[in-house]
C-alpha cells in the first residue's frame, strides 16, 4: 500500500492525560501535515515539515502540542494534558516539494475524543 | 471576511442533475485543491490546478486566479456523490492550504 497512513484510527482518552499520533507518508513525498477537523467544519491547518525540519506551525497549535519527524519519514503529534476541547479528527496530509507540486494526500484520521 | 467561501452550504439534488459548487478566496494562491470528504473522515484529493480547466470522469473544475473563484461541478450526479466537497487554495509557497467551509451534497435517488 502506498498511501498515508495514521495509527490510531480511533483514540479515546481521559482529559489530563497524554496521547501521541503516528503518520507514515507515502514515501517519496518530502512534506508532511498536520490538520484537525472539529464536527462541521473544514480541516485547520496545524503543522508542516519538509524532510525533518518543522517549517510552519500555526498558533492554534499550543504549548501541549508538539510534532516530531525526527528522520524525515514518519510523524508524530502528542498532545499533552488532554481537554475536551481537544476532541477531533486529526488528519496528515502529506506531498512532494516537485512539479507537478503540493497535490496533497490525506490518511484516514485518528478520531480523539476526550471525556 | 472569511479567507475562503464556498456556496452553497449545503445542496440536495436528484440523480442525474447537474451541480455546480462554488469557492471564492481573498488570498492570493498558487493552486486550489478540491478535496472530496464522506462520511467517516476519509478525505480524498479531486483536482489540484492552478489555471484554466480540468476534467476527471464526471468532473470538472474551473479556476478564475484574477477574479479569485474556481467552480467544482459534477454532471450526471449520482448517489455515491453525496459527500462534503471542499476548496483549499494554497499560498505562494504551496505548503499552507487554507480549508473552505465545505459544501455538504445529497444526491437523492
């Protein structure tokens, strides 16, 4: 299989306590994202990186959220002391930085809900 | 004013009708995606373009970049069209996509 991967699919968890999300991009593609979409609503914009720099991060990603892709291949997104407001669907997205450019690739979402 | 506007909001059609779904922008891009979301999340790419026209099957997108619209239409729509269809147009830069609202489409049979 050659598409984006996320694991878990579905996470379920106590606020306060800590939960971390795996992607696995297709794997020639050099950029990967991160976005969460509330119910109703589109997808935000979180988090990207090319290769394993951390290029771009948007304020709605707090102090408690951090994302790694320590080799440039898979990502991860923890998310520290949970709240219920956390509660989404966290998506990654991920591209390659070539022509024809930035056409982007989304895994199947990890549902966090927190209670 | 929102970045991105999509009409409309939500849009029920009989199988076979012809639908337009509309996207408007206020930033300057590089390219628009539409994207096309069932239920259950799963978010799949449709068309990635950044001028002129494109065409997939019963696809077709359009993008106007000087007058800052593009249109998503579908002809001959089916029930297995009912989704969230959403417009994302990209900065200059091509890695921050900023999402439209979406259009919820029910396609009845």
């Amino acid at each position: 299989d050659t598409g984006v991967s996320q694991d878990p699919r579905h996470k379920i968890t106590k606020r306060g306590q800590n939960v971390t999300f795996r992607c696995d991009p297709i794997s020639e593609h050099n950029r990967l994202y991160w976005y969460r979409q509330t119910l109703g609503q589109g997808p935000e914009f979180l988090t990207y990186f090319q290769n394993e720099a951390q290029l771009e991060k948007s304020r709605l990603l707090s102090d408690r959220f951090s994302a790694e892709r320590p080799k440039g291949s898979f990502s991860t997104l923890e998310i520290q002391r949970t709240e219920q407001g956390d509660s989404a669907m966290y998506l990654c997205a991920s591209s390659s930085s070539g022509r024809p450019s930035f056409e982007q690739f989304f895994g199947p979402g990890t549902r966090l809900t927190v209670l | 004013k929102n970045e991105v506007e999509q009409s409309p909001q939500n849009l029920t059609a009989q199988e076979g009708e012809f639908i337009t779904i509309n996207c408007s922008y206020s930033v300057g891009i590089s390219a628009l995606h539409w994207l096309q979301q069932h239920p259950g999340g799963g978010i799949v790419s449709l068309f990635m373009l950044s001028s002129g026209k494109k065409k997939h099957g019963r696809l077709i997108a359009t993008i106007n970049i000087q007058e800052k619209h593009s249109s998503l239409h579908i002809t001959a729509s089916h029930p297995r069209d009912s989704a969230v269809y959403i417009c994302a147009p990209a900065g200059y830069s091509g890695q921050n996509f900023v999402f439209g609202p979406g259009t919820r489409l029910s396609v009845l049979p």
